[in-house]
C-alpha cells in the first residue's frame, strides 16, 4: 500500500463536525476552531486511565484517534539516555491507521546533549529501517528540558542535523528560565535557534507567569516572549495534571480557542496539538524535518 494521506488530509476537515450540545462521546470534534490539523504526541505514560465512556486506544491500535480526526502522531523514542517502551509499536499502529507517524527525545540536563542526539538519531534511524512504511516521512523533534543550557539546545540540533540531514524541531515549555535565555542570546545564534520550528506549550491562558515574565495569554504572546521566532508552527493545547497517581485533562480554553476537554468521543486525556498551517503545508512540513522512509 502506497501513502494514503493526501487525499485523506484534504477531506478531514469535512469528514470532521462539531458535536452536538449533550454528545460529546459519541460524536467526532472539529479540528479546531480555526480549522487547524491536529496531531497527537504519546509516550510510554500513554494510553491515560479511562475517565469516562468512548472509545479507547492502545500503542496497538490508535484507529480510534485518526477516527477522530487526528491526523499524526508523534511518539517519545527516549529520555535522558533511556529508550521509549512503547515507542515502536505505537508508530507501527499510527502508520497503519494512515496517520504522520514522528519521534521526539526529552532532552535532560544530567547526560550529554550530544549523547543523547546520538542515541535519537540511531533510535529513529533503527525505526525508519524497521519496516515498510506507508508514510513519507518520520518527522524528528528535540524536546528541551526548563532548565536546558543553551550549548546543549544547539549541540542536540546541529548533531542531529549532522547525522541525518534534518533540522529537529524545537518543543519548549512556558519557561521563564528558557525565555530568558533563548531571548537574550545574540543575534548570531538567534539565527540558528530559527532553523528549527518552535513548538510551544500552552495550556491556559493564564498560566507560566513569574518574576520576569507575565503569562503569555495566547500563542502569540509565547512567542514574542521567546524572542526569536516569528511564529509557532506546532501548540501543544492540551495535556494533563498528575494528582496521587491519576490525570486529569488540562487543555486551553479562552478567547477564540476553545478545546474541549477530551478529543471527541476518547474516553481518556491525550496530549494534543494543532499545526499552524493548511494540511498541504503540514505534509510539506513534515518531509522537511523528517527522516525520509521511501
């Protein structure tokens, strides 16, 4: 089977409705309220307990979430030196549910940043050998801890681009300490920082204030904190808190976008996205900054 998503991800948006006052389980959400893709980031922590009726999913079988009009998934391969459990069978599950399958690595501050590129970059190397892919492409992500060096955010880029070819992308948290130093570096290195799209983390609108920096209120006003992007290309909206062992949904919902807080008739929290572009601009984003697979 050759790669199926180009004509899927030009009809999501009108296979995908708001649902109905009272059937929230039952029926398939919107994309967003702008219309943007959504994509789905798990790791071994993943699937959530079940929290209420609807459909479940499983690193076996995530036929629930492309059912649901989520259109990637992007699995955790490793975190400060230590490989993702679960890593391979759910991109196995995405790829043949005919979702973007992609990898990221949680980059820790007690193991070498070139270290772990390494280990990334074998991990998603071994991943992309590992089958026949129907996908074009294994989209590749660095995922910075709050208190990450500077030196270790560029080592961690330029060794993965050294490797593969690819330019990581960037996810950061609301992070004062990360504002203050990815925005007060020189311009020089501004410009390389840019090479990698930013993801960024949200979660209300109202949340990461502190001693330097108010809350940013919306993706926007993350952005501009930063200092050194134009704009977002990924939003990670929608998380969970950890309370004695359980999760609850956490999810942003304020001014113009408003995300329930479950992803159309799942029965449990994930941790969800939007791409801040068109679903054409999405598959190109995704060749560019991703392993080839064919």
């Amino acid at each position: 089977m050759r790669w199926t998503l180009f004509l899927p991800l030009a009809c999501l948006l009108t296979q995908c409705t708001s649902p109905r006052p009272g059937s929230e389980a039952t029926s398939l959400p919107p994309t967003t309220p702008q219309g943007l893709p959504q994509i789905i980031n798990v790791s071994a922590y993943d699937p959530k307990e079940k929290q209420r009726e609807g459909r479940g999913y499983s690193e076996h079988d995530v036929s629930a979430l492309r059912a649901n009009c989520a259109v990637g998934l992007i699995a955790r391969a490793g975190k400060g030196g230590n490989l993702d459990t679960k890593c391979a069978s759910f991109l196995t599950s995405a790829d043949r549910a005919g979702m973007l399958p992609g990898v990221y690595y949680r980059l820790q501050t007690h193991v070498d940043a070139v270290a772990q590129a390494d280990q990334f970059v074998n991990r998603a190397l071994a991943l992309a050998r590992s089958r026949s892919w129907n996908a074009p492409a294994l989209l590749l992500c660095g995922d910075f801890d709050a208190q990450s060096r500077l030196s270790d955010i560029l080592r961690f880029m330029e060794r993965v681009e050294a490797r593969t070819g690819v330019v990581p992308v960037a996810y950061l948290e609301n992070s004062q300490h990360l504002k203050l130093l990815l925005g007060g570096a020189d311009a020089a290195t501004k410009a390389r920082l840019r090479r990698m799209p930013y993801w960024l983390a949200l979660y209300a609108h109202d949340s990461g204030a502190g001693p330097v920096f108010p809350a940013p209120g919306n993706p926007r006003g993350l952005v501009n904190q930063y200092k050194v992007w134009s704009d977002w290309t990924l939003w990670q909206y929608g998380g969970v808190d950890w309370e004695r062992g359980h999760s609850r949904p956490k999810v942003y919902n304020h001014g113009s976008w408003r995300f329930s807080p479950y992803f159309g008739n799942m029965d449990r929290p994930l941790e969800r996205n939007v791409f801040n572009g068109s679903q054409a601009e999405l598959l190109s984003f995704w060749q560019r900054h991703g392993l080839k697979l064919h």
